[in-house]
C-alpha cells in the first residue's frame, strides 16, 4: 500500500507518526510520499526526515501511485487536501493534531491501527458535497469549496449588502457583515458559529447564514443543492473579501458570483466507530450534564 502523507506547516511531533507509517508501508511493499508543495521551510523539513527510509518527495505533479492521503494536522489541513483529492481521486484520512476535529478523527498513538484497517479496506467513503465557485467576466477560479463559500467584510469597517439569486430568482438583500454559503460539511464550522444549524453531512442541501446581519429577521436559510446561486455585492463600492475554505480574493460591488453544487465530491474515509452523531457527542458534548 503507498500512502501520501500530507501537513500545512511542519511540527516535530509528526516525525513519530510519518516514521510510523513509513515503516508499515515498507513492510507492506509499499511507499510512502510526502507532500512538500508551496512550504516555506522545505529546507528544514527535508533535514528533519532525511534519515527516513522509504519515503519520497513529492511536488506539484505525482509521481507514484497513491492509495490514500493521511493528514496531519486539524481540520483546517484536511481541507488543504482537497484539491490533490480531487486531482487524483484519493480518498483522505485525518490524524488530529489540532483542536476541535470534527473531520480529523484519528488518534496518533493508533496509526498503524488505522493503516490495517485502510489496507484491508475496513472503512467506508463519505461522499461529501464540494460548491463550484465562478466570477462572472473574471479569469481566476478557485479550487472547490469543501466547507463554504463566504462574502464578509474586508476590514472589519462597513455594513455591507449582498443580493442573493436562486435559480436566477431574486430573494433578498442581506445588509450584514457578510453571507455565508456552506455545504453540509461546513455547517459545522463557521456557519455554526453564526448561528446556522447542523446538517447531516450526506444530506443535499446548502444552508445561507448570514453573519450580523442588520435586520433580526434575516435567518438562516437550507435549500436543496441542485439550485444555482447568484451572489451580488450592492454596497459598499470597496474591497470586499470573498473565501473558499482558504482560498481568498478581493472583489468590488456589482461582480457577480455563481455557487453551485460540483459534480466531484471529497472522499472521507470513515470508520465504523467515528459515524457522525458520536463526533456531535463528542465535541460538542451532548448529552454531559455540567452541573455541579
């Protein structure tokens, strides 16, 4: 079996479960890659795994045969995965090494655990929803948005207004700091944090939240999937900040944004015992009675 691992920034605490994983693979008959695109520190890193055997790296373009990414990190890493996903169709498992985690499941200490249950193929594959963004008359397309598409301030200065389209019908403009647009995925992340509510990631639907928004009756919003959205800045004619997951750029009042649902879904690796409703209980501790 040959594993692609992948991290955003290098910590040392990763060289026990990358020597880990290099020698499972390397009994295995497999290999392992490393991903070091675009890393600031490669220099560093490469000293800090030059003595590990069975191990490859790789930049931009793979060269080898993957069956799987392993992440390391937090959520925010596995989501940096979703364009090499895509690419090459590789299904992604994530190692917790951040916080919260509700899309990084796995344990260090149980990573040659994990790796048995891959190579026997012991887990099921979460299809979960990616958005499509465009700008209309404009060059530049973002990768696809795993948690959500977002419009929000730029500096933090002004009242902002958005006019949301669906299916080329006008529903409304949101005078708030900004308009979020989030898949099943994301509704967890920032989207819940401003009030939106969870969904159940297989489900087919997006859910708009705004964020602050001037007028209380503005709520959020759950529509199915297969709809095309229309995103319009109206006011304030200065730099705007537009995300997908991480991905930002600065536009201007009156361009046009299109979000639809893409037809290329992230692959989650998933086992048995790390279903959805125990990451609720979990990390968000349902269920814990706090009184003392």
């Amino acid at each position: 079996m040959n594993v692609l691992i992948f991290f955003a920034q290098w910590r040392d605490i990763f060289l026990n479960t990358i020597q880990e994983i290099c020698t499972f693979c390397e009994n295995d008959n497999g290999k392992v890659g490393i991903y070091l695109d675009n890393q600031s520190d490669n220099e560093r890193i490469s000293d800090k795994i030059g003595n590990i055997s069975n191990l490859i790296i790789e930049k931009t373009n793979l060269d080898n045969n993957y069956s799987c990414i392993i992440s390391l990190g937090g959520d925010g890493t596995l989501l940096d995965t979703l364009p090499i996903s895509l690419k090459y169709n590789l299904p992604v498992y994530g190692i917790n090494y951040g916080k919260l985690g509700f899309l990084t499941w796995g344990d260090p200490i149980y990573i040659k655990d994990y790796l048995i249950r891959i190579k026997n193929k012991d887990y099921k594959i979460s299809k979960r929803t990616t958005i499509e963004l465009s700008i209309k008359n404009h060059t530049l397309l973002f990768h696809n948005a795993l948690n959500d598409v977002t419009i929000k301030q730029y500096k933090d200065q002004y009242l902002i207004s958005v006019e949301l389209y669906i299916n080329n019908n006008f529903v409304c403009p949101y005078w708030a700091d900004g308009l979020i647009v989030a898949t099943p995925t994301g509704s967890t992340a920032y989207s819940l944090s401003c009030g939106g509510p969870i969904l159940e990631p297989t489900t087919s639907n997006f859910v708009i939240t705004p964020i602050a928004p001037h007028n209380l009756t503005s709520r959020p919003l759950i529509i199915r999937d297969d709809t095309e959205l229309k995103l319009i800045v109206k006011y304030p004619d200065i730099p705007i900040l537009l995300t997908a997951d991480a991905n930002t750029h600065i536009i201007r009042a009156g361009q046009e944004i299109t979000l639809k649902k893409s037809t290329k879904f992230f692959p989650l690796i998933e086992f048995e015992d790390h279903y959805f409703y125990k990451v609720l209980r979990d990390k968000l501790m349902w269920g814990q009675d706090s009184r003392r």
